[in-house]
C-alpha cells in the first residue's frame, strides 16, 4: 500500500509498452504508454482510489463490518477536523465502530440489517446510557453505513433498510433521560475559585461574564480580540456552526476586560490560557505557603521529572478545563467536612458543593441576561440563529411568575 501523502506513479511496462499504476499490490493497466487515453484513465483510477479514502473501491458487497469500519474510520480522521484538531464527533465516531465491532466484526457487512441495528439499539439502551446518547450512536452508525454506500463498498438497500430502525421514543425505553442542564448559582461558582488554579480561575471569571462556549473561552488568542473600542470584540478562529458558514462575535465588556488584559500581553497569535503557566503559577503559591525550612525537604525543581509522561498542551482543552472545575469541587468539599468534623458535627450534615460544569456557566450568564435584557438579547450574546434554542439556554424567570400569582392567583 503506498504511503500516506504519495499516491501510486503512473509507469511504463516495458514487457507491453503499456502504462500500469499499481495500488494496493495490484497492477492497473491503463493503455498505450504515454497517450492522453492512459492519461484520463490513471487520472480516474487515481481519484476514485482517494474519494475512497485511499483504499480499492468495490461494489461487491463482499467486506466485512471490521473492513468497513476501518475504511471509515481512515475517512473520519480526516473528515470531523478543525483547524487540524480533530472534533468531538471523532469521539461518536470511536464509539459507533466499536459497538460495531464488539458484536458484528465478521458479519459481511451487506448482511447487517435492522435486527441487528436493533440489537445494538437494546444493547446500547440497557447499558445506563441516557436515550439521546443512544440515539446518535445508532444514527453514527447509520452513517457509517451510508458513506459506504456512496463509495459503492454495498448496494444501496442496505443503508435504505437501515433506516426503517426508529430511534429510541422518550418513556418508551430502559435508557434514561438525561436532566437537562440548569444554571450554577453564583454563590457555588465564587465557593470553588479559590481551589482552582490561577489560569484556570480567571478562565471561570471570564466565562462567566461573556457566555461563551467552553471550547471559545480556551481557544482565545490576543490576535481574535479587538480592543479598540469601549466593548472588545473577540472573533474564534474555530467555532462550533463553522462549518454553517455562521459569523460568531462574542462581546468582552468592562470587567471581563480587566481580567483579560494581562493574559494579552504575550505573542498575537499564542493562547491566552496555557496549562504551563497555570502548573508555574501553582507551584510558585505552593512554595510560599510552603512550611518546612529550605535546609529540609526537597527544592523547587529537584523532584522532577526529565521526562513525564504527560506534557502541558499549548492551551486548556475543554477536557481538561472540565476536569479542573470538578477536582476543584472535590478539594472545596473535602475541607468542607474537615472543618465541620473539626467543629463536632455529623460527616452526613457535612455541607457540600455540588458539581458543576463550565458548560453552566454558559447557562447562567444567560438567564441573567434573560432577566436584565429579555430572550432577543439571549440570542444575540450566546449566537444563537434560533429563538428556541436560547430558550432552552436561558432559565425563565419564576421569581416573576410568583410575583404574579401572588397579585391575581
């Protein structure tokens, strides 16, 4: 097979005086050597071998579920990317093929029909996960299925059979439905700041403040900020409706500024937010507060690894910045039933932080503006192209609905 990037030379064989490309171990003739004819039809061969994802196009129906997963799967890795990164439908992606192949690897691929969609369907169901997470496995799948119908790898019935499969209907399946995802109150948000690291911290404020996405808070670089005018204009280089052809502008006004300001002082086109530099910063606080005498224990830097497993990334992925958030939560409630052991009290009347996510932040800072501005101005901050959508971002305000039914109920 030839390697990735170079595709297969278009050669002479001398024995005939023919042209032959070779793909895959296997010989191609094209024609008389050297003539437009063997030219068009190397140019051909060549094309459909690369939309087929670098491997021999068959209508034979005859390859496996495995084969077939390993062919999309070179197609998905080059497919679901952004800005050379992959996407987080690269992760449904992983997750369909190996479903697939868990319980249909040797099956032929043009014998898999709806029952056995139906069973990955149950399978997949009785497994805990909640309904809509089920569903767009079984619809990944359903792709899988459908782009190898359009690479001519199976006959066009099987992806249309597939389709008759329903997904999963709320309150007719074992799946649970997931909660929908409510605001996180101010008060648990300023409880966690001081257990997260510095960067991380300032991420949190930040966030908080202009209602980004997650993924947009960790990606900022000073050169996607405009700071000319009074309300900075900050425009991702990457967003999630990118591939839509939609505009995303998200507005920093004057507190998320004063926050901002430091981390722009660094190379235009570097993060802002770098696990470095939150790890230094870290280290820096923890040696201050340190208690033993530097004549005892270990250094700065005299534990450290040459080589460590796992090196701090060029900025926070929405993984990690997750991650951050709940380790937080956790150490702010293990001093939490400290204290209150310390005072006498039961471990099980321990206050407690909730989890959250920075993905509630989003949520709060738009049922505030729900409050302040109304639904019109949700959908302008948060980018929404759908008033519904920011319906479903931004809490309705029962503070109101009490205020009336306590005056007319």
């Amino acid at each position: 097979m030839a390697e990735r990037g170079c595709v297969p030379a278009y050669r002479r064989h001398k024995p005939s005086g023919q042209a032959v490309v070779r793909i895959d171990g296997k010989d191609f003739y094209l024609g008389k050597y050297g003539t437009a004819e063997s030219r068009r039809e190397y140019d051909r061969i060549i094309a459909e071998w690369l939309a087929a994802g670098r491997v021999l196009p068959t209508s034979g129906g005859d390859i496996t579920v495995a084969e077939l997963c390993l062919r999309y799967w070179r197609f998905a890795k080059a497919y679901y990317t952004a800005g050379g990164k992959p996407t987080g439908s690269l992760d449904r992606v992983k997750v369909a093929i190996r479903t697939l192949r868990e319980a249909y690897a040797h099956t032929l691929a043009k014998d898999f029909g709806p029952l056995a969609l139906q069973a990955i369907q149950q399978k997949l169901a009785a497994s805990g996960r909640c309904r809509r997470y089920c569903n767009h496995i079984v619809d990944q799948i359903k792709r899988i299925f459908k782009w190898a119908v359009a690479q001519q790898l199976l006959p066009e019935t099987v992806y249309r059979a597939l389709q008759a499969v329903p997904g999963l209907r709320k309150g007719r399946s074992p799946a649970p439905e997931r909660p929908p995802i409510r605001p996180v109150p101010d008060d648990v948000v300023e409880a966690t700041l001081p257990y997260l690291p510095p960067v991380v911290a300032d991420m949190v404020r930040i966030h908080r403040l202009i209602g980004a996405r997650p993924a947009e808070v960790c990606a900022m670089r000073p050169c996607d900020i405009d700071t000319s005018g009074p309300v900075w204009t900050y425009t991702p280089q990457h967003h999630k409706t990118e591939y839509r052809d939609h505009q995303r502008v998200i507005f920093i006004g004057p507190k998320a500024q004063e926050i901002l300001r430091p981390y722009l002082l660094r190379p235009k086109d570097s993060f802002c937010f770098v696990p470095a530099e939150s790890e230094k910063k870290r280290l820096r606080i923890r040696h201050e507060q340190r208690k033993t005498a530097l004549s005892c224990g270990n250094r700065p830097g005299s534990n450290r690894k040459r080589r460590p497993k796992k090196q701090p990334g060029e900025c926070y992925t929405t993984h990690a910045y997750y991650y951050a958030v709940r380790r937080a939560v956790a150490k702010a409630n293990r001093d939490r039933l400290r204290q209150h052991l310390a005072n006498g009290g039961d471990p099980k009347d321990a206050p407690q932080i909730p989890y959250w996510t920075p993905n509630q932040l989003r949520h709060t800072a738009a049922t505030e503006i729900r409050k302040l501005f109304g639904l019109e101005a949700v959908q302008a901050v948060l980018g929404h192209r759908n008033m519904l959508i920011s319906e479903v971002y931004a809490e309705k305000n029962l503070l109101l609905a009490r205020e009336v039914a306590a005056r007319i109920g």
